[in-house]
C-alpha cells in the first residue's frame, strides 16, 4: 500500500483473511464465535441474511484477470441489495492494497441502479459523490458493462475490538444470463458442488490473541478468494 494511496482516501484500511471451510468446521467455529461474539444486528431467520451483488468490468475484463494474476493493486465495482423490494441500492468499489482492503460506498435509486444497469452510466453524475464519480470515471473509459450476478446467505458476527467482522456465506449461487438484480425468481446456480462455504475475517490493525487462537483451529483452507472469479470461472 503507498502512502499516497492513505492520503487520496483518508479512511480506514482494513486485513481481510478468507477461509474454504466445510460444514463440519463451520459448525464447530459457529458455536464458538456465538458464544463470544456479536450477532449483526441485520440477521434474521437461521442468523443469517441475504447478498445479492451485481460486478460489472471492462470490455476486456481488466478486473477479473487483475485477480487471476495476483496483482497488488486491483478492484471490484458492483451494485448490492439486501432486499428485492428495497428502493435504495449499494454502488461499491472494492479496492484491495497488498494485503488491505478499501471499500468505497454511495447509496443510489433503485431506478438508477436499474439505468446503470442497462448502460446509462449518466444517472451517476446527479449524485456529486466522489465515489459515483468514480465509478463514472472506470465506466467511461474502459466501457464497464455488467458481467455477473451472485448471490448468498451471511452469517455474520461483530467485535467492537478493531472493528472484528468474522462471516460465514453459504449457499452461494450466480447467473450470466440475466442481470435484473430485483427478480425474485432469478435462475441461479450454485458455485460449488459440494457444501463448502467462505469464511471471512476482516480487521483494523491487528488480531487479539484469543481470536487468533480460535481461528487457528479452523478445518479450512486459507485462500485469496473471490467470489466475482468463481462465478465466472464456473460458465
């Protein structure tokens, strides 16, 4: 990460760890964290809620092979929701530094999201936010355009200690064909054959050492995930 890049942004970069992890390994980690941790306040039914996330990339892909090579610096642009019927949607840029991660956010309108979605990066412009205007900037002059849908489960548990988030997706599913993030009937897939999940663990400066010593009995592997590139490695 360059310094320059700290003083551009003036927020908080945070380390992001991910897991595989198998159902065994979640159960076990899940009994522990919700015995020592916070439940979001978001979760419903099962602990869990629901992400539904739209990428967009280049023409040519820039993103996604920016991922595939390992670059340092690279970033993912997507619209979320958490709701189909909610009116306002999550424009996000996820920049990732090395090892740290920057995310970048500003609520748009449900009929802007569904514009942008059908090409008319213009909507963005009304917003005056550095972020929109941002994305408006990739969008026009690499010809960013929406690839995947992906969808999931989140269980998730919080720790005020360094701003500690501890996620658990499950049932992660995608599409190609179709790019209305607000059906309800969307035909999706799942990624993975088998019931396996990812586990995230994001953080300010550093671990507590009884997080650590939780975490290093996961039956797991640690991995540079995305779930942008397995989706569209899976078509």
């Amino acid at each position: 990460m360059m310094k320059n890049d700290k003083q551009i942004y003036n927020r908080v970069y945070r380390n992001e760890i991910k897991f595989y992890i198998d159902n065994h390994g979640y159960m076990h980690l899940s009994k522990l964290l919700s015995k020592t941790l916070s439940l979001d306040k978001n979760s419903g039914s099962n602990n869990e809620y629901w992400i539904r996330s739209l990428y967009f990339d280049s023409m040519y892909d820039r993103d996604y092979f920016d991922k595939v090579v390992g670059s340092q610096n690279r970033k993912k642009i997507r619209l979320r929701i958490y709701d189909i019927a909610q009116e306002k949607v999550k424009l996000e840029i996820k920049n990732k530094f090395d090892q740290y991660m920057l995310k970048e956010s500003v609520t748009i309108g449900r009929q802007d999201a569904i514009d942008l979605i059908k090409g008319n990066k213009e909507v963005l412009l009304k917003y005056n936010n550095k972020t929109a205007n941002r994305v408006y900037y990739f969008m026009n002059k690499e010809f960013y355009q929406p690839k995947v849908i992906v969808d999931y489960k989140r269980e998730a548990y919080t720790c005020p200690v360094q701003d500690i988030r501890i996620t658990f997706d499950k049932d992660i599913r995608t599409t190609i064909t179709d790019f209305n993030i607000f059906d309800d009937k969307l035909n999706t897939i799942p990624i993975f054959k088998q019931h396996t999940m990812v586990m995230e663990v994001k953080y300010n400066r550093f671990l507590p050492d009884w997080i650590k010593d939780m975490l290093s009995n996961i039956n797991g592997d640690k991995c540079a995930i995305s779930k942008y590139c397995l989706s569209r490695n899976i078509f």
